[in-house]
C-alpha cells in the first residue's frame, strides 16, 4: 500500500460506469468499517476512498485494487477482470511528454 501523500506510478483500473463504485461499497461492506477506518486500514486518504475514487473521479491503482480485495475479498479478481474491468490502463496513461 502507499503512504498518504504519495504518488503512485502504477497501472491504473479502469472499470465499467458504475463498477468502480459498487467494487468500493462491496469492500466497505466486507469490511465492517466505516470510509475513515476503512482508509486508514489501507494507509490511504479518507477522500481518495470515499469521494475520488467511489465517485470515480478517478481511476484506482492496479496493485491497490488487488490488494484491497485480497484483504476484504468479497468475490475473485479473475471474476472482477472479466465482469467489472474495462480496460487495464499503462502506466502514466494520462500525461503526455512536452516536446521542447
């Protein structure tokens, strides 16, 4: 898991509209917690959980996705890939190098 604060280089989840959400709220429930707890579990910002990412403003990290459901699974990745994924993105798949 990252520490709050910092940046991730990783490939990203880019899940179907909607899935993205349920997958957090699935977690949450798995895990008895409340958002805040639940970050903190994670080592990772309540608001990155609970509004970035649940209102999937963002993507979530490849690795931290694996890793959330490995420690509240609720279901298998290989089911989440194959149902719930849209695409997997590359790393740094957003920005784009100045030419000088």
């Amino acid at each position: 898991m990252r520490k709050i604060g910092e940046v991730i280089i990783d490939k990203r989840v880019k899940f179907k509209r909607g899935f993205q959400k349920l997958f957090l709220i699935k977690i949450k429930e798995k895990s008895g917690l409340t958002w805040k707890q639940l970050a903190e579990s994670l080592n990772l910002c309540e608001h990155t959980i609970s509004y970035d990412w649940k209102s999937e403003k963002s993507t979530i990290p490849f690795s931290i996705a694996k890793n959330i459901l490995k420690r509240y699974p609720f279901t298998n990745w290989k089911y989440i890939e194959k149902n719930w994924i849209e695409k997997i993105l590359i790393e740094n798949w957003g920005q784009k190098k100045l030419e000088v």
